[in-house]
C-alpha cells in the first residue's frame, strides 16, 4: 500500500508551539512527512532574517518526531518541482496562506490548517525586541 506522503514548507525559526502544532497536523494527514525549509539565501531574498542558519534549522527540524524528511526551498517556484519529485499526495500551509496555494491543487491535494493562537515567531521577534 503507497504511503501518503505529504509536503509544508517555512523558516522555522524561533521554533514555538505553533511550529509544533502545524507539523503534528501535517504528519496526521499521511505517513511521510518533507518540509521544506527556507535558505539562508532565500530567506534574504525575501527581506527576512532568520534566527539560526539553515543548518541548525534543519538539524532542529530533523529531531522532531514528525518530520521525517528536510529539503531545501531555494525559491517560491519550485514547489511544483518538489511535488512532483517526492511524489507528494498532500501540501499543507497554515490558514494565514488561505487561498494562495490553490494553484497546486492540479498536483496534490492543498490542505491549510488553523494557526496556533497569540503565538508567531513575528510575536516572538517583537517581544524580544522590546525586551532589549
């Protein structure tokens, strides 16, 4: 029987709850869990800074339980690519990306699941700031 495999990506830094709770949701909906995690030379591209490079991100994801499989994201583009590549049946994004994956449908079923209330890394990144 073909395992579910299923496909999130982010930056995952200021690791929280919230991180937690979405890759827990991710891997109930199949058997095999991929994230893709976002670069160091993606994240500047997008004008965002990430707590940790991307090997210690990667190296913390890859000890979480649900996480079986750790890929670069190198780009906005290549998710198609990333479907197809490890034969994703499901992707899934948290709700505050409602609507803006719709486009993968075509290749995958898109799931967006509920965030984690009053908790984000922004929040963290805001609070630490006003600590300082």
């Amino acid at each position: 029987m073909k395992k579910v495999r299923v496909l999130t990506y982010g930056t995952f830094d200021y690791l929280h709850i919230g991180h937690i709770n979405i890759l827990d949701k991710a891997r109930c909906l199949g058997d095999y869990l991929i994230v893709g995690l976002s670069t160091d030379a993606f994240n500047s591209e997008k004008n965002k800074r990430s707590y940790g490079t991307f090997q210690d991100r990667k190296k913390i994801l890859e000890a979480i339980r649900y996480v079986d499989q750790v890929i670069p994201e190198e780009s906005w583009g290549q998710k198609i690519n990333d479907i197809k590549n490890h034969d994703i049946d499901i992707f899934v994004m948290g709700d505050d990306w409602q609507g803006k994956f719709d486009f993968l449908e075509d290749f995958c079923e898109v799931v967006y699941c509920p965030r984690t209330k009053s908790i984000s890394s922004s929040i963290i990144r805001s609070d630490l700031e006003v600590a300082r």
